[in-house]
C-alpha cells in the first residue's frame, strides 16, 4: 500500500471539505478538518481491513478474543497515522494547511471505555496483537457513556457525564448484519427426547438485540488491521407503534429505556465490588453476544462442526467480568448444538484462559445465588451443574482436600464465585507480574494451584512503545533513532545498545535538553490549564493513576506536608525547588478517596501561595485525569511515584510508561516495579519500604501499630494533627476521617510505617539530581531496559504459552 505523502493528504482533506462541506479550506473549522482527516485515514484503512479479514478466512487462522467489559482506548487519531506510516506527514500537512495539529488532533473525544489499568492493558495489548501480524480481535460494550468527567470544585471531585458520542465517532462502523439477540429471565422447561437426550426450552425471555459497531485495530506499518467489535445494546423489534394504546405505549417506551441501560454506561468503579444487577446483565449482554458471534463466524469461514472450536479458538477472558462466557459457551454447545455435557465441557474447557488482576479481596466478584437464578435461569442452571461435578471430582479424587470445599466451591454462602468459575473451567490461569502470579499461587489460589499446578503461569503486563514513546514523546523518539537507529522500533529490546552512551556527556546532555523542552511544554499546559506557573527548573515529580487507599496518594502528600512544615520551619533551607503534580480519579462513591483528593487539593491552594515556600514548592492536582493528559505528563516526568503498599498493586503499567520516557522510579518492591529493578538494580531506582512478606505477616500475625509510630515519630504527629485541628482546611472536620483512619483503624496501608524510608529515599533522591550527569545516566539506563516492557513482549508470552496462534 503506497503511504500517503504530506502533499496527498492535503489534496485527500482539501477535496473532503470541499466537496462534504461546501468550504474552501481557509473557512474550515478544526473539527472539520479533524473528521476530513479521520476520512483519509478510513479511506486507506478499508481495504487493508477487508483484506485482512479475507486472509484470515481463507488461511483458515486459529484467532484469539480477547473478551473485555473495558477497553481505555483514548484518542486514536494520531495512533492510527503512526501506524499507518504516517504521522508526520500528517503533521506537515496541517500545519501547511494553516493548522494546528494539536487542536485538530483534540477534536477527537477520548473513548474512556475503561477504568485504568485493566482498560488500558487491553488496549495496549490490541495494538501489539495487530503490530505483530496476529489473528486477535477485542470484544466489548460501547458504552454510551464512558468513565465521568471529572471537574474540581472548591478542591472536590465532582462527576459529569462523559457523552463521548454527542460528535459522530469517525472510526466505528455499524454493522447490523451481525446484530444478534440476547435474552434474560424467562421460565426453562426440560423434557426428554425419545433418545434419552434432553431438549432445553428456554420461553418468555426480555430480549434484547446486540448491535456490533466495529473499530478497526491498525498494525504497525504492517497492513493487517484487526477488528476491536463493541456491543450496543438495542430493542429488539423497531419503533414501537403508538397508534394504539397510551399505557402500553408508555410502557414500552420504558422498556426500551431499560435495554438501552445495558450499554449505557460504564461503572466507575475498579476496586470495590458491588453485586448491582445492572452489572450482571451488562456482563451476560458482552459474553453472550460476543460467544454467539464467535460460533457463527466459526461455522461460516471454517465450515466445521462444533467439536473443532477449540483448535480455531482461544478465548481470554480479561479479569472474572467476562466470566460468564464459560457456561455460555456451554449452553449453546449443549442446547443449541445438541452436544452432551462431556463432550460440551471437553470443548470449553480447552477454550478459555483467565487472567487475573487483583488480588484485593474487596474487588473479587461473586454474585448472589437468587439474582443469577432470577436473571439468568439456564446460566445459573449448568454453573450449578459445573460445580457439583467439581466439588464431587474433589470428593472422590482429592480426598486430601475434602475439608477445603468450602472454600473452593464456585456456588457456597449463597453466592457464585467468579473466580473460581473461571478456574475451574480455563486451560490457563495467569497473573499480570511475577510477584502477582507468585501471591495468587501461594495465597490467594492456593488450593487450586495444588490442585491444577500446570495452569498456573504469569504474563508481566506490558505498554505499546509506539503509543507510549514514539506517539507520546516525539523528541526522544528521534534522539534516540539518531543514536541507535531504529530497529528498537521493531525489537524494542534493542533500546538496550542506548547502555554504550552511558558515560557519554554529550548524549546525556541531549537527554537532558529533550527532558527540558518537555518539562517547558508541559509548565506551559498547567499554567494555560490552571493559571499557576511552575518552575520548569524544580524537579517534576508525578503520580498519576486511579486514586485508591492502596496506592498510598496520602503517603505522597504526607511527604509534600512534611517539606512543607521544613521550609515554614526554615524558609532558607537548601532544597532542590520541586514540583507535585497529581492526577486521579476516585470512584463517586469512595468517601475516604475523595477526601484525599480534597486534601491535596487543600494542600495545594496553602503550599502554592505561601511566601516562604514560594519558589520552592508547587503542588498541582490536574483534573480529570484520562488517557490524553497521561500522554501529555509522562514525557515530561522526573520522578515516578509508584509508591503502593508492596503485595497490592498487582502490576501497574504507568511504571513502564514513565520508566521508558526517563523518568526515574520512587518506588516499593510492588508489582512489575520488581521487575524494573531486576534490570537496573537499585543504584538506577529510589526504592524504599515495606517488602510484600512483611506486609503479608503484618497482615495475618500483626504486630504493627501505627499509634506507637505516631508517638515516637514528631514529624508524623505534626502532620496527622494538622489534619485534625484543621490547620489543613475551611473547617476542623474537614480531613477528620483520614485521620481517623489512620489511627484508629492502625493505618491499614501501612502509610506511617513507611514514611521515615519514603523521606529518606526523596532526600537520596534530590541529592542526586543536584548532580545533572549523573541522574541523566539513570535516566538513559532506565529507557535502555524499557524495551522488555513493550506489550509486543508480553503478546509473545501469551501467544507461545497460550494462545499458540501464528502471524499472517
Ligand atoms: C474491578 C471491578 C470490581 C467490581 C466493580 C467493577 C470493577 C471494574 C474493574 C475492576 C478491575 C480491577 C482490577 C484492575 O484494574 N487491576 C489492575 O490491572 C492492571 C493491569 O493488569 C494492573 O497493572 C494493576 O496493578 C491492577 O490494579
């Protein structure tokens, strides 16, 4: 396919507004240009996409779903040209058409179809699936409202709808051929066929119709372009007629109103669970549509019987959400292809593969037994079925482990044990860092890893470089090519050949200039966004992530009310000046969450007008933290926080992200942070902490308490005082709970235990920075290592342990 030049695009544009808009170009708004842009860029997708899709039906591929509630795909405008060979020239374009490429690009809505990191990952992992030739399609909800707006009001969080469709989407394709129905309640009857088998009648349903609108997954220079499909949610017959009667009218108007529910919105909340109905169903509505869809192309491109499904299928299903997937996938090979159970079981169970990505106890999903009876009659019927034969295959074959069914059970204390379910019934279990993997095997699943040992397997997450270096951060992009080249581009571990300049001056200069420009760029957007200037000579300190007890925000602001009470103490004190900046969501109902928000905010609006800390310290809290303001943070980062109470994040990716735009982590031995110090050791990290066993025998022995912390340690009582005399607000109940939290229910994240470390290794830190070179050197051993976390690396994982799937 002939790549378009800046010349091409701009005749393609010109002629689009021209002729759609009847405008001459100089007259065209941003957001026409963006859509006559987003045009073009459809124009070449098309026929590699059909292409694609022939070559997989005519070679027969073996394919993998990947089957998600939550794809954080952000903008893909400037995605779409990198990996279509054409972002510069796209660039170049605009700007000689009079634009700025940055306002047209930001016409684009972000598609917040997901919570963090969860959302993130798979997106991240349909790049590199399409980057690297593989058969590997996405299937989700296309929620008509994506995670909320966030907006700060007086230094709270306040949520708004985020109707990301109010514009037409330019990249998504309805395609009603494919619509499927989906159905919910009703009454199963059961008779006996005269061959012994048994005939399901599933009468009376709620029916709904599931619409797919296609996003096309574009590779890398490579000409495949996948299929993201996302569900839409539908009444099944038209309009309703309203010739007749009012009420029925009404109530049909209603019913409709419901079934649109379906896809109307995605929960905001990724940390505690909540057995909500309207969850369940839009969980049933993905994996019941998505499987139909799977077993009717299967039958259609491959023209086999059902039995071979699992040689042309693998199904990963991202975290228990979409779970439900096994039985059904169970009830369309048994009721509606006749197969038995064995035969049916012997298929699903060769089929899907679970990852799982929490370990918190909070956030594992189960359901009550009477809300999936009621819902979902059939489903609940051949889960219940699953786990007899399970907990008898124990009784009779695990004699050893009769006295642990209660806790390995999928249906127990009136609840279905998603986790389990899904366990049970997958050929591959994994986790998303080794530490992760290694807690769920010797905790959390414990009993099921003695009882299936080979499913077990981890999978360390990864990031795509090409979103995340070579889209983000252009200018270290081209550094670097002109350093090394560019075959990292291809093999981002060949980022690692950077270690022979690590003693250059030179080089880290130029590191240090690219840093710079970043760190200007993004002074300019806080101050444009907030009208606060910072210092682009302090250090540039970030966290930026969901805001979450365990990832310890307050440890951060702990550190920040501490320097604080320093430089009042000692308005003179040497310190290198140091930027705070913040990003982060709270789910709407997270109270304690919320009020650490409101504290950061409340510390920000002190420390940033106080004259004895003026030019010394900045706290910024950027609101509404999404994909596209990650994108424009990272490159500009310094320090990295990745500060969770070790045993708890299961992964993090934002470590990846920072850590492969130079940024150096402050962090604990948590989640893939492990792994960024297994390759650069800790003279190339500030870690500091608690270690995940200690945390763990804190957990289940005890022995920590955080009042004795308090009355030891003066700093800390400082601090936690503050909060309670209202030293740190408009009133003195304001932060109240967070110390309350604190203290009387001993600090369950272990925040005061690590605050002497954590202040000790920021003053380790800035000691460092104070000499260039030499953090310049971390900095570059940093990127150099970054290439073991592109997603490419981690898609291989998975296709040679598990999906076993070949490039085209
Ligand atoms: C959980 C729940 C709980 C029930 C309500 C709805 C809901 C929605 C999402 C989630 C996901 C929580 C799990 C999660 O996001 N884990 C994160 O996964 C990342 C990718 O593997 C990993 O890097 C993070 O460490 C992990 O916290």
């Amino acid at each position: 396919m002939k790549r378009l030049t800046a010349e091409d695009l701009k005749a393609r544009m010109t002629t689009y507004i021209n002729t759609t808009y009847r405008l001459d170009v100089k007259e065209a708004t941003e957001e026409e240009v963006f859509y006559a842009l987003a045009a073009v860029v459809n124009e070449q997708v098309k026929p590699l996409w059909d292409k694609t899709n022939e070559r997989y039906k005519s070679e027969q591929t073996r394919q993998v779903y990947y089957l998600s509630m939550e794809f954080l795909i952000g903008r893909l405008i400037e995605s779409n040209l990198l990996n279509l060979g054409m972002l510069k020239e796209a660039n170049q374009a605009l700007q000689e058409l009079g634009f700025q490429a940055e306002d047209v690009f930001t016409v684009e809505q972000d598609a917040a179809l997901g919570n963090g990191g969860l959302g993130r990952l798979a997106a991240c992992f349909l790049d590199s699936l399409a980057s690297l030739n593989y058969p590997g399609h996405g299937y989700g909800i296309r929620y008509r409202y994506g995670l909320f707006e966030q907006r700060i009001i007086h230094g709270n969080q306040v949520e708004l709808p985020d109707y990301w469709l109010k514009k037409p989407y330019p990249w998504e394709v309805r395609r009603e051929e494919e619509a499927c129905v989906v159905q919910f309640q009703g009454i199963v009857r059961m008779h006996q066929r005269r061959n012994g088998s048994l005939e399901i009648n599933h009468e009376h349903t709620d029916k709904v119709l599931a619409v797919p609108y296609d996003v096309p997954v574009i590779g890398y220079e490579n000409e495949t372009v996948n299929t993201l499909r996302l569900w839409s949610a539908e009444p099944v017959s038209g309009a309703p007629d309203n010739s007749g009667d009012q009420e029925e009218f009404y109530h049909h108007l209603d019913f409709e109103h419901s079934i649109e529910q379906l896809s109307g919105f995605l929960y905001p909340d990724d940390s505690s669970y909540e057995g909500k109905e309207l969850r369940l169903k839009q969980q049933y509505f993905l994996v019941s549509a998505s499987v139909q869809n799977m077993i009717k192309q299967f039958k259609k491109n491959y023209r086999l019987s059902s039995k071979h499904f699992p040689e042309k299928i693998v199904i990963q299903i991202n975290d228990t959400h979409p779970s439900l997937s096994i039985p059904e996938l169970m009830r369309i090979l048994m009721d509606e292809e006749d197969l038995g159970w064995d035969e049916a079981w012997e298929i699903t169970t060769r089929v899907f593969a679970y990852t799982n990505h929490t370990t918190l106890s909070e956030a594992l999903e189960t359901w009550p037994i009477a809300m999936m009876q009621k819902l979902l009659p059939r489903i609940y019927m051949i889960i219940d079925e699953i786990n007899e034969r399970f907990c008898q295959g124990i009784w009779f074959d695990h004699k050893e482990k009769r006295d642990k069914i209660p806790e390995l059970a999928i249906i127990a204390d009136e609840q279905v044990h998603m986790a389990r379910l899904a366990i049970v019934a997958s050929f591959s279990v994994n986790g998303v860092a080794n530490i992760h993997t290694e807690i769920l095997k010797k905790k959390e699943m414990k009993e099921f890893h003695e009882l299936y040992p080979e499913r077990f397997n981890n999978k360390t997450n990864g990031i795509t470089h090409r979103r995340w270096l070579m889209q983000v951060n252009p200018k270290l992009t081209s550094l670097i090519q002109d350093i090394i080249g560019d075959q990292w581009v291809k093999r981002p571990k060949q980022l690692i050949s950077l270690l022979r300049f690590q003693h250059d001056k030179d080089v880290l200069e130029q590191f240090a200039k690219v840093k710079n420009e970043n760190k200007l760029a993004l002074a300019n957007f806080i101050h444009q966004q907030m009208g606060i200037t910072v210092d682009d000579q302090s250090i540039f300190d970030v966290q930026i992530k969901r805001l979450h007890e365990y990832k310890r925000q307050l440890l951060n602001v702990f550190h920040i009310i501490y320097l604080y009470n320093e430089l009042k103490e000692n308005p003179n004190l040497d310190m290198t000046p140091r930027t705070f900046i913040f990003g982060a969501k709270a789910a709407p109902s997270y109270h304690l969450a919320k009020e650490v928000i409101k504290l950061i905010n409340t510390v920000a609006s002190i420390v940033n007008y106080d004259k004895d800390t003026k030019g010394k310290l900045k706290v910024i809290f950027l609101e509404n933290y999404n994909v596209s303001l990650a994108e424009k943070i990272i490159p500009a980062a310094e320090i990295s926080e990745q500060i969770s109470t070790a045993s708890k994040e299961a992964s993090g990716t934002g470590n990846m992200k920072f850590m492969m735009n130079g940024a150096l982590t402050m962090g604990t031995m948590d989640g893939a942070n492990v792994e960024i110090y297994d390759l650069v050791g800790e003279e190339n990290m500030f870690i500091f902490g608690l270690r995940a066993e200690e945390v763990l025998d804190y957990y289940q022995h005890g022995g920590y308490h955080a009042r004795d912390i308090y009355n030891k340690d003066d700093r800390v009582r400082r601090i936690l005082d503050q909060l309670n005399n209202g030293e740190f607000g408009t009133h003195d109940i304001e932060f109240k709970d967070i110390y309350y939290n604190i203290l009387y229910h001993n600090d369950p994240y272990f925040v005061l235990k690590d605050f002497e470390p954590y202040i000790e290794a920021h003053e380790y830190a800035e000691s460092v920075y104070r000499d260039k070179m030499k953090w310049q050197r971390m900095s570059l051993i940093n990127i150099a290592h970054s290439g073991k976390f592109s997603s490419d690396r981690t898609i291989q994982e998975y296709v040679n342990d598990i999906w076993k799937i070949n490039p085209t």
